[in-house]
C-alpha cells in the first residue's frame, strides 16, 4: 500500500482532490426539493441499512412483547377459572341452603297444622350398609325422643325410631324390609298393612280380592298400628292386582318419592286426624240467566229439576228427614218441642200425602150483548 501510494502520489492527491471538489459542489448544489446533493447521496446509501436494523429490532421487540402479553392472558384466563369455580360452588351453596329453607318452611307450615306435638330433625348420617335404610338424626333422649315414636314430613310418613341415644337416635325407614305400617285408602276405605321391601317400594298386604281399589288411589295412615297417627299420607297406588291370597298392591311412599331426606319431624305425642276429602268437581257448568227485571223466579234452577217431569231430585237424607217428618206427625209429635218424649219409630210409615191438583181456572164467559 505504501508503494502504491508512493508511486502514485501525485494522481493520488489528484483523485482526493476531485472528490474533495464534487462533495463541495454537492453541498452546494441544490436539486429540485431544495435539499443539497450529499444529503440524498447520505440518505440513500444509510437507508438500506436503516430499515434492515428496523426489522431486526420490530421484529424481536414483537415477540418478546407477544410473549409477555400471553404470558400474562395465561395468567388471568388461570385467575378467571379459579373465580368461576368459586362462583360455581357458591351457586351449589346458596341453591343447596334455599332448598333447605323450602324445606324448613314447609315442615313449619305443616307442623302448625297437625294436630300431634312434634320436634323438627335434621339428618346426620346414613347407616353403613349399601341398601341401608336407617338414618340418624340430631335429636335424642335428651329432647324428649324415645323408641317408637314416628318420624314424617308434610308429604307423608318417614319411618320410626327403632333406637334413641343422649344426642341422636336412629330412625329406621318405611322402606326397610321390617318396617309395617296400617294404612287405609282415601276413596274406597279398603285398610290394610303396609310392609317394606328394602326397594323404594312398598307393598300392602292382606286386601281381597273382592274389594275395591284403583290404581293412583292415595293410602293414608289408619292408626291401627299405634305408631303413625290417622290421616298421614302414604303414597299412591302403582299397581294393584288380584292374585291367589288377595290383592298384590304396590305403593310408592311419597315422602321418600325424590331418593335422599334431610329434615324430618319426630311425633312426641300423637293425635289422630281424619281423612282428607276427595275433591270433587262437576262434569259440566250450566250457565243461568237472572230473572227478568220486576219478576221473582220461583221456579227450581234446571241443575235441580230432573227430566221425568220436573220435579227437584231428593237425596237419600232428605228422604229420611221427610220420613221421621212423616212419622211425627201421624203420632203428633213435635221434635224439639216436647222434652222427654221420643217418638215411636216402630210404627209403619203412613203414605205420602198426595201432591195437590192444580186449580182449573175456568176461562171467563163472553158478555151478552
């Protein structure tokens, strides 16, 4: 290099000197924006290299922050689980305590309205087996609940303590293979005993096959066993047929209809109810107009008057009030005017008096002229 440049010294000093003079024009000189000729030549031959750096440099700081952002999405989707997970089993716990409020309501509801004293429980434990059909409840001797007492709800009878502890007592379900109960059906009055199975039905022995019983027909306690107090609902009939000893009656119980029960009442001191009346209502409506304005209609409404010849339908009471009417009067005896005296029923009932005839009224005679 140094003999190159000694050699050629002058041309050297030559070249350095042009260059010199062309970058001095082209900072001199101006193009057409106004803007000198060395600071395009700077800006083109900077720019490539310029916009390579800014590539590399937008390129890494993206994934980095791309990085770091779903580093930080993984984070709050990971906190968003967690939140609703605990608003899940808040939900559960809130729908499983507003349940157990439905459930306190209605046994205090029904609990006003029965007759029988009795202790609200609550249930603590199952028994260890798995057809186990016992339960343990919170109350024991120390509440006053002794063995044999009988364990219900507002949708019919649980079971019966078969076993009572300081704290606790155990209370065997009507499901249970030895549990019995007497029990009666609501619109045919056919009694007979219902018996476990160890299922979730129960069965009803010793009906024949001569009487009467329907399927859906509700069974209620008959309080022939001196456990359940009269009037408890049972359960309905699922299925009845006539077999070689009597009937085969099958009865779902209807307070273990939903599987599990939590609360329960004990009876301390029953008392026997009456049966509930079936509902009934008519087949069809008639619909009546009023009397017209001024006039009092003393004819019988058509729901009263039958069709052989419009007389009102008597029921079997009024036909023997009309009796008894009959026969004070033929002995001329007053009820409930003469104290001490009862009348001789006995006697052969005299025949009803005949209806009256209807007047004729006989039409007016036309005036002589």
């Amino acid at each position: 290099m140094e003999t190159f440049l000694s050699r050629y010294r002058n041309l050297t000093a030559l070249l350095l000197l042009i260059v010199g003079q062309l970058l001095l024009l082209a900072y001199q000189v101006k193009a057409r924006e106004d803007v000198r000729l060395i600071r395009i030549w700077a800006v083109t031959a900077v720019t490539p290299m310029a916009r390579a750096i800014e590539w590399v440099r937008g390129g890494t700081g993206g994934f980095f922050s791309g990085y770091v952002f779903l580093r930080n999405v993984q984070q709050e989707n990971h906190q968003l689980r967690e939140y609703s997970s605990q608003l899940k089993l808040k939900n559960q716990f809130l729908a499983a305590e507003l349940a157990t409020a439905d459930r306190a309501k209605a046994l205090l509801e029904f609990r006003s309205r029965i007759p029988s004293r009795t202790l609200p429980a609550r249930v603590i434990g199952t028994g260890t087996g798995a057809n186990s059909r016992v339960v343990y409840v919170d109350r024991g001797t120390a509440d006053g609940v002794k063995r044999g007492m009988a364990a219900i709800t507002s949708e019919g009878i649980v079971g019966k303590v078969v076993a009572s502890y300081p704290t606790a007592s155990l209370v065997q379900l009507i499901t249970e293979q030895e549990s019995v109960a007497g029990v009666i059906s609501q619109k045919n009055k056919v009694r007979g005993i219902l018996k476990g199975q160890g299922k979730n039905t129960c069965v009803v022995e010793y009906i024949q096959n001569e009487e009467k019983l329907e399927a859906g027909e509700w069974f209620f306690t008959s309080g022939a066993d001196r456990i359940y107090p009269r009037g408890l609902p049972v359960g309905q009939v699922k299925m009845v047929r006539e077999g070689r000893g009597g009937k085969e009656v099958t009865v779902e119980p209807s307070a273990l209809r939903g599987g599990g029960i939590e609360e329960m009442l004990i009876v301390l001191d029953g008392v026997h109810g009456l049966l509930p009346e079936i509902e009934t209502k008519p087949d069809t409506e008639i619909s009546i107009l009023p009397p017209p304005p001024g006039e009092t209609s003393t004819q019988p409404a058509p729901s009263a008057v039958s069709e052989q010849g419009g007389q009102l339908q008597q029921t079997d009471a009024d036909k023997i009030r009309e009796k008894y009417k009959r026969l004070g009067e033929s002995q001329g005896f007053e009820y409930g005017a003469s104290p001490g005296r009862v009348a001789d029923f006995n006697r052969p009932v005299p025949a009803a008096p005949p209806p009256p005839k209807p007047e004729t009224v006989k039409p007016p005679e036309p005036a002589k002229q």
